[in-house]
C-alpha cells in the first residue's frame, strides 16, 4: 500500500466531502477527481465508509494540531477560544450544509465519532471556562459542563436542524450568532472589554 498516495486520496476527498455533502460524492467521483483507477482506489479503502471515517479522523486531527498552535501563543482563555472560533468560521466558509446532515443519515456508525469528539470538544470547553474564572474573564457563578452542553446541543441542532436551512439565514451567520452570544453571555464584563477589543481589532485587520 502507497502510503503517500493514501494521504492524498484522504485529504482530496476530505475536501470533496465537507465541499459537496457525502452522500453526492461518490468513490468514482473521487476517484476521477484524483486521476486514479476506482481499482487503486479499493485498494487503499475497503468502501466509502471506511475512507469517510480516515477524512473525519484527519479533520479531527489537524484542528486539534491547529488549536494547540493557538494554545502556545493565547493571551488567556477567551483568546483562545476567539482565535479557534475564528479558524473554525474560516473553514465553515467552504462546508456544504448536508455534511454533517448526511452523515447522520447515512452513515450512524461513523455519527458516533462525531459524537464522541463532541463530548471531548464540550469537557475541554467546560475546563478552559474554569480556566477563565481563575483570570476574571468568566463569571464565576457559571456552570462550566452545563454550559458548555448547551453550546454543543445548539451547534447539533444548526449542523442537523432543516429549519435552519429552509430559513433564510445564511449557515454561518448563524454559526457565528451562537458563539457570539454564548461567549458573550459567560463572560465577566472585564471579559466582555476583552472581547470587544478582540473583535475591534480582527475587524480592523
């Protein structure tokens, strides 16, 4: 097995996928799309379940890479979670809504990866929410874990909710007013200044 060759077919459809939805990308797409046989393609990935899980394992993998980036230079904990929140608005530019639909529907098995980086993602919030309640920017009456439950419950309802889609906000508008008023509303108001200075200056950019 090419391992080079591998690498490429996940991260071109890892592209396709988030790009296009799963269920309209197909393995002769993607084979086609990388300028390979659909025969080379089988024998790097058994089925298109399988090459699905290797793209949202490699997701996963490089914003967790890119967040510990962030971490080394973060001025403190809302810093962090604005410059992550600002990455992952980036690349939500480029994410077809059916996506994470799709997966649900489609591909259960696969949901319960999904899931479970959520549980990690919303333990990992709920401790840098701590984090922030020892530097003055998060009120320190907040409950870290149910908070941090509900901001994932509202991000599950955006990425699943056909009401969302059939309205005529736009997905990321969206995207951004949940986190937005979320960070806003656990903040301490030396932590709203913070963020208010932080916005000021990515606007300004």
């Amino acid at each position: 097995m090419n391992k080079e060759l591998r690498n490429r077919i996940i991260d071109k459809a890892a592209v396709l996928f988030t790009r296009h939805g799963i269920k309209s990308v197909t393995m002769d797409y993607i084979a086609s799309q990388m300028g390979i046989s659909k025969r080379t393609l089988y024998e790097n990935f058994k089925d298109k379940d399988q090459l699905l899980l290797e793209c949202i394992l490699y997701i996963q993998k490089e914003t967790e890479d890119e967040a510990e980036e962030i971490y080394k230079t973060a001025e403190n904990s809302l810093d962090l979670l604005l410059k992550v929140f600002q990455s992952t608005w980036r690349k939500m530019q480029n994410v077809n809504r059916n996506y994470f639909s799709d997966v649900k529907r489609y591909h259960p098995s696969i949901a319960q990866v999904l899931d479970n980086n959520r549980d990690q993602r919303a333990g990992y919030m709920a401790s840098l929410m701590e984090q922030g309640k020892r530097e003055g920017l998060i009120r320190e009456n907040l409950k870290s874990q149910i908070a941090s439950f509900l901001l994932m419950a509202q991000f599950d309802f955006l990425f699943n909710s056909d009401e969302v889609f059939a309205s005529h906000y736009s997905f990321i508008d969206v995207y951004e007013t949940i986190f937005m008023n979320f960070i806003r509303g656990i903040a301490t108001s030396k932590g709203i200044m913070f963020i208010d200075e932080f916005v000021d200056r990515t606007e300004n950019a």
